[in-house]
C-alpha cells in the first residue's frame, strides 16, 4: 500500500482523477445501447444481426475515432480535446429526449456520436501517463483505464430507468455525468506531453472520420456495401482506410513493424472482448437464459466491475514482472474459457462463472498490454494508444456481429465463442514466438540492470 502511495504521489493525482472520469462517463456513454438494446429490439422487432450491429456501431466508432484523436493527442492539448469530446459524446442523449419515435438508421447514426465517448481512451491515457513517470506508468494507465467501469453504471442504471421511464428518456442519465467531468476536466486535467503537427489538419482528419463513418455506416445498412451480415463484416475494413487515410505519414511507419499488430490483434481480444461483451451480453442472457432485462443488465454490470477492476492490478503486475509473462498466461485462459462455453453451452450458473472468468482475463490483459506501449513506443504513445485501442475497438465490433449471425444461422451462440476462442490461441501463438525478443525491452529497468528497488527509466 505504501508503494501504491508513493506511486501516486510522484506525479499529479488531480490530473489522473480528471482523466479517470472523462473515461469513466466516456465509457457510460460509450456502451449505453447496450443494456438497453432488449427494449429497444422489442419497441423496433429487431433481429439478432440487427441488434448486433446496433451495439456493435458504437464500439468501432470508437476504434475510428481514437486513431484521430490520437493523432490529434500529438499537437493539440489533451484538455481542449476532452472537453470537446464530453460534447459530442453528449449529442444522442439530447436527440434521443426529442418527442420523436427514432428510426433504426437514426440509431445507427447516434451510435457514431456515442462512440466518441469510447474514444476518450486515446486522450485519457496519454494525458494521465504525462504527468507521471515511466517506472510507474503500468500502474498510472490502468488506473487511468479503469474507467472502464463505467459499463458498470450502465449495467445498473439504465435498465430499471427504461423500465420506469422508457428507454429514451432514461438516456438523459449520462448528461449530468458528462456536465460534472466536463468540471473536473476543466480545473484539474494537465496534459505535459511535447506537440508537433499540424492542428487544422489533425482537427479536419477528425471530421472527415466520423462523417466519413456516418456515411459508411448509412451504406452498409442501406445493403450497398454488400447485402446483410456481408457489409457489416467488411465495415471494420472500410473504417479503418478512412481513419488511416487522414493521418501524417510520419505515424503512419508504425503500421510496418511486426510488434504493431501483434500487439494490436492482443489487445482486440483483451479489450475487444471487454467492451464487446459488455455491449452483447445483456442481449446473450436474454435470449439463452430467458432472464429479465434488468437482471441482464444487473449481471453486466458485475461483469463489468469485475474486468474494470482487476485492470490496473494486470497494470502493476505487468510493472514488476513484465506484459509479456502475464500475456502468455492469459491468452491460454482467454482461449480455453472461450472453448469451454461452445463446448459445453452450460446453465446459467455455469455460464455466468465463464462469463466471470473471462471478464478477470480481459481486465489483466488489459492492463498488462498498456504497459508496453510506452517501453516500446517512446515519443509515440498519443497515436499508439489510438492505433491499438482501435484494434481494440474492432474486435468488440466483431464480437457482438459475429455472435449475432451465430444465433440467427445455427440457432446457437458456439461457433461465436469458438471463433474468439481461436484468435486468442493464434494470439498466443505470436507471443510465445516473440517473447525474448520483446523482453529485452519489456522487462522492468531493475530487471534489466539486475539491480534492486525502484529504478526510473529513462526517456
């Protein structure tokens, strides 16, 4: 506890705090479809690969978007831009209180803006790890990343105030969430970290993402990108062209190195999972187990509490004994959980202890691949941090989708699990290949000189 202490003492914990909340409402209002999407597929007849897709938007919106924003990160203060996302991020709740009945498409839209809430990650994280030291930033970003404890409020707040008050109106919950971190934003956030670039650009790319992925979007459910579950497979694929598409070709470089992607395809397993099963499983509960909507979203709800906690836990054991010795623990766990549930298709108790499991892994996992980002990508953290929290973000797309066309083609969730269950083998596979290689810069700076007690690395 003392050196837990110490650690926040040597850098700004106002700062931090600041940046815990913006991803903590971010994340509320990220994955708010989520334990409303049983009443909203009752109210609108929903099919599963609608209902699906509708979950899924808001989370590969948010992939999109964190890779401008990360961009954005690296010349423009960390503190405007937070700000200006808790705006955008506000939008489908003031739409959603009009005395209108909104249309799926119109949901799809407003998924794109709840989605900005997600990408907060891409500014939270660098922002809170500027103020602190590197031999503690395993620590500082899952701390900072906890914030993904905001699918815990969805889980509890949403769904007993759909069933009150309706499920629009119940929306207009986020709002006094987002205006009180939009204060602490504003008092005490500090971004410390060195810019370059150019703003207007940065700000332009930023705009052409997300009209770029409303239209995108419109198209795939228009059917033109390629008829029903086709199109929704291939979006992921056109949305991360566009994003890539505006950013500098100076950070572009970091899309050829082999430990890019296998770091990206890790995290879209550890974080996608999070954050695609939180969006999914009150739907999965619902339709497998026949159980409430509110006892679905309370059930979401510890789920979530428990990958957001245990996140900086994977975050400091990662500081002592490295990401990569407990990434190779945890993909095997992540694949034999996911095997597990296709094979057995357990009862309700027996489901949600998977569930619980898998939660526990993808919240370490979480927090110990964020703690080789800055090691490994010194003076790049801002755009590596929306780069691979876009890999995230697609694969929680993913998940929710590819669950959905599970059910409505076989009547059956297991080939979803089984799918997931063999990324994550693949995901293993590539680690366990790299891992010497990737200790020599991994390991903590004690370790690698052999010496005892804290030692700070050096920039």
């Amino acid at each position: 506890m003392s050196r837990l202490i110490s650690s926040l003492r040597s850098g700004n914990w106002k700062a931090l705090l600041a940046c815990f909340l913006y991803f903590d409402t971010g994340f509320t209002t990220w994955v708010m479809f989520g334990p409303l999407a049983p009443f909203i597929s009752k109210q609108i007849s929903l099919t599963p690969i609608q209902a699906g897709f509708l979950v899924a938007v808001p989370v590969l919106a948010a992939s999109i978007v964190r890779v401008t924003f990360g961009n954005l990160f690296q010349s423009v203060d960390g503190r405007r831009l937070a700000l200006m996302g808790i705006g955008l991020s506000s939008i489908p709740a003031f739409v959603l209180l009009l005395p209108i009945v909104p249309t799926y498409t119109l949901l799809l839209v407003l998924g794109v803006f709840l989605g900005v809430g997600g990408a907060s990650f891409a500014i939270a994280l660098p922002m809170a790890g500027s103020s602190y030291p590197p031999r503690v930033q395993g620590l500082v970003l899952g701390l900072a990343a906890a914030g993904n404890i905001g699918a815990v409020v969805d889980g509890f707040l949403f769904p007993g105030l759909a069933q009150s008050f309706g499920w629009q109106r119940s929306t207009m919950a986020v709002l006094p969430l987002l205006a009180l971190t939009a204060v602490a934003v504003f008092f005490w956030a500090e971004d410390r970290s060195a810019k370059s670039g150019s703003p207007p650009r940065a700000f332009a790319g930023l705009a052409i993402s997300v009209a770029g992925l409303i239209a995108l979007v419109l198209l795939v459910n228009a059917g033109i990108l390629g008829a029903g579950k086709t199109g929704q497979l291939l979006l992921p694929l056109f949305g991360s062209l566009l994003a890539l598409s505006v950013l500098p070709r100076k950070y572009l470089a970091v899309l050829g190195e082999r430990d890019t992607w296998v770091v990206m395809l890790v995290y879209s397993i550890t974080f996608g999972g999070f954050v695609g099963m939180s969006s999914y499983v009150s739907l999965l509960l619902t339709t497998q187990y026949q159980i409430t909507k509110v006892d679905a979203g309370f059930i979401m709800a510890l789920l979530s509490l428990t990958g957001a906690m245990v996140r900086p836990i994977g975050g400091l054991i990662a500081d002592r004994l490295s990401g990569v010795k407990v990434l190779l623990v945890l993909l095997v766990a992540i694949s034999a959980f996911n095997f597990g549930f296709a094979v057995l298709m357990p009862p309700l108790a027996g489901g949600i202890a998977l569930l619980v499991a898998l939660y526990f892994c993808f919240g370490l996992g979480n927090g110990a691949t964020f703690q080789l980002v800055p090691h490994r990508w010194k003076g790049k953290t801002g755009v590596m941090t929306g780069i691979i929290g876009a890999a995230g973000g697609i694969g929680g797309f993913y998940l929710p989708v590819v669950m959905g066309i599970a059910k409505e083609g076989t009547g059956s969730y297991q080939l979803g699990f089984a799918t997931f269950g063999i990324l994550a083998a693949v995901a293993f596979i590539l680690v366990a290949t790299l891992h010497r290689q990737w200790l020599a810069w991994a390991l903590p700076a004690e370790a690698n000189l052999g010496l005892e007690g804290p030692v700070a690395l050096a920039e």
